[in-house]
C-alpha cells in the first residue's frame, strides 16, 4: 500500500503541475510592467477616493490586489523568489489601504499608504526582474515550493499513520492513505475552480482557502486531544504477545483520515498555482522546474519514511504525547493562516501591531485578528493538557489503590490457607 501510495501520490503532483501550466498567463513582459498598471489602478483609487466614494475607491483597491496581484502569479512569484514573510508584508499594506478609506482617512493619509504599497510592489518587481534566470535558481525555486508546501501535510500524515501503527491498528492506515489520495485528487479540481472564482470574484478563493484552513483546525485540534488522551492509557496496558493493546473505533479512523485528507488538501491547490507562477516565469529552464518538483517530492517521502521508521524506536507515552504536540501546533499555525486569507478576503478586519513581523511558516503575522485566536487555541491546549495530566495521577492513583487492595486480599487468602 505505501508503494501504491507514494507512487499515486508523485504522479498526481506532477499531473497537477502540467495543469497548472495549461492556464499559466504571461501577458506581460516584465513584472515591472504589471506594477505600473497596478499603479495607474490604485492611483485611480485614490483619485476616486478624494471625490468622495470610498467603496469604490476600495473595490479599486481590490482590482488592483485580486485582478493582477494574485490572478498574475505576483505574489506566488514574491513567495517562491523572495520569501512568505515579504508576501505577507505586501499583502497587508493593501489592508492596510482598504482599511485607511474605510475609516476615512485624511487624503494624505491614504495617498501616503497608497505610495508606500506602490513603493513595496516595485522594490518586489525590481528584485524580480534583475534576477538572472539560470537553471540553479529554477531548480531551488521548485525545489523550495514542493517541500516549503508538503512538508506540513505530510509531517502530519506521517505522524497520524505512524500513530495507528505504534497502537497496534497498523490495518487501519489504508484510510489515512485513501484521504491523502482523495485530498490530491480534489486539489486538482480546487485548483481549476479557484482560477475560475479568481477571474470573477478574487475574494473567494481567499475566503475558500480560509474556510479549509479553520476546519483543518478544528479537526487537528480534536484529533490531539483524542491521542494526549490515549497516551496514559496505551502506556499501562502492557503489551500482549508483543502488541499494544488498543481500540480505533471507525469514527476515530474517519477523524484521522479526514485530518490527512485536510492537511493535503490545504496544501495541494495551492501547490499548484505556485507552480502556474513558475512555470509561467520562465521558458528557458522547464526542465529545471520538473527536477526540483521530483527532487522534491523525493524529499518528502524520505521525511515520511524516516517518521515512520524511526516512531517504532521511540516509547510509547512519550510518542503519542509529541504527537499529539505536534498536532497542536499545527492547528495553532492553521487558525493564523486561516483568518489571514479571511482578512485577504474582506471577511475579517485588520488591526496591526506594532513590533511584530510576520512569520509566515509558522502562520504568525502581526494583527490581533490572528494573535488572539492563536492565544486562546494555545490556552485551550495547555488546559486540556493540564486536565488530561489531572486525569492520569487519579488513574495512577486507583490502578495503585487497586493493586493495594488484591495484595492485601491475596495475602488473607495466604493466611487463611495456612
């Protein structure tokens, strides 16, 4: 099944890749020339805004971020070039705008936010365009995407699979594997959808990408609450003719495969569209973007087998607890990332903080509509862990209670017989 898998699994990322090439735009020359008809958008915004009609002024914001910022391929090209952090920084500074005619700024206020958003996008372009491509570069950008992208989803795959494996429920793995085939396939068909949403209504494919990312949370977060809760419990059974003893009931098993099916869903679409960038980007070095893609994925499954070999040497509580950690910190870097494609899509509002920079792999970025949600789910985490450990001194408790009182009973039984 593992072959199967992993082999399913590399023919559908490239499956993907070719799709993504087939509605790669490259209408423009230089990325220098899409930032100067972004420019000519959101002056026109301002100009809009001055005459006093700040939702148009705002939907012009959004043409401009929706129409070439993302539909272009900017910001997956800033991503996979320059870094997550920089995109990230760019995309609030349209917030940032958005949120300057909302709350109606002063004219100089908004055209000073509108210079330095123009300001940002053409340093982004100028870096960009004074890149020499060369074959390195193209291999690396590839190479940066499909792991920077996998290795999330199949972190947690691996954990979850090396889970049921270390429980004794190494026959049930075949629906973790089928979600994660299922989620591939899906991403594939997500990707053609949110291109078509893209052309119509930019906002939606934020607004899906951050609905995914909220659910995945909400499953992650229940799914290491069910194992920390496990852990006490698979340590005191002992084992039986060398297996643990333990009980996967089928909800467990479909809240598992759901959690893969989430974690390579996520990551999946949006793997495509990063390689519709690339591939748009560049006509010399093709090649270079399918080694990278290969190399990569190559990387991922050794990632996947060293989480599967290397579980069996590490004992149980001690597993499952860092398991069910790792589970816990996903769902926290998840919610961040989730709100922040909610705000992209003008569903959340932005509230900036000073001093804090974006940590886009840890889903990190400097608004309190995403702190506060990461602060409460990490509380939630260590209370229920605080609760759970609670839980286990009572059982050690009673298992000593009840080995106490069987001595004592074995030892009248002694006395009597004698």
């Amino acid at each position: 099944m593992r072959k199967t898998f992993f082999t399913i699994m590399l023919t559908m990322i490239l499956i993907s890749a070719l799709s993504a090439s087939a509605f790669a735009a490259d209408a423009y020359e230089t990325w220098n020339d899409v930032v100067d008809e972004m420019e000519a958008v959101l002056n026109e915004s301002y100009d809009i805004y001055i005459s006093g009609d700040a939702k148009a002024a705002k939907d012009q914001v959004d043409v401009a971020y929706f129409g070439y910022y993302e539909k272009l391929g900017f910001e997956k090209t800033v991503m996979a070039y320059i870094s997550g952090d920089r995109a990230a920084k760019v995309e609030y500074q349209f917030s940032f705008v958005k949120k300057a005619i909302n709350a109606g700024g002063s004219k100089e206020e908004v055209r000073v936010s509108i210079d330095e958003m123009i300001a940002l996008l053409r340093e982004d372009a100028n870096q960009l365009d004074g890149k020499e491509e060369s074959a390195t570069g193209i291999f690396l950008a590839s190479l940066l995407i499909i792991t920077r992208e996998g290795f999330e989803a199949i972190l947690i795959v691996g954990a979850i699979i090396a889970y049921l494996v270390q429980s004794g429920n190494k026959g049930k793995t075949g629906a973790v594997y089928w979600g994660s085939l299922i989620a591939l396939g899906a991403s594939v068909l997500m990707a053609f959808i949110l291109n078509s949403l893209s052309g119509a209504s930019g906002a939606n494919q934020e607004i899906v990408e951050g609905v995914t990312m909220l659910i995945a949370v909400a499953v992650l977060f229940y799914v290491s609450n069910w194992m920390v809760s496990k852990a006490e419990s698979a340590a005191w059974t002992g084992y039986i003719e060398g297996k643990v003893q333990s009980s996967v009931t089928k909800g467990s098993v479909f809240s598992l495969a759901f959690a893969a099916f989430l974690a390579v869903f996520r990551e999946g679409a949006e793997t495509i569209l990063f390689y519709q960038a690339l591939l748009a980007g560049t006509e010399t070095y093709i090649n270079m973007i399918w080694t990278g893609l290969g190399v990569g994925c190559l990387a991922l499954v050794a990632i996947y087998l060293l989480i599967r070999f290397m579980s069996v040497k590490i004992p149980l509580k001690p597993f499952f607890l860092g398991t069910s950690v790792l589970m816990f910190l996903m769902s926290i870097s998840f919610v961040g990332s989730g709100v922040k494609e909610l705000q992209e899509g003008n569903v959340i509002g932005v509230t900036p903080i000073q001093g804090i920079t974006s940590i886009d792999i840890l889903g990190i970025y400097p608004t309190l509509e995403t702190l506060i949600p990461q602060a409460v789910l990490l509380a939630l985490a260590i209370l229920t862990l605080a609760i759970q450990v609670k839980r286990w001194k009572k059982a050690r408790v009673s298992k000593a209670a009840v080995a106490g009182g069987l001595a004592d009973i074995g030892q009248a039984v002694d006395d009597k017989s004698k």
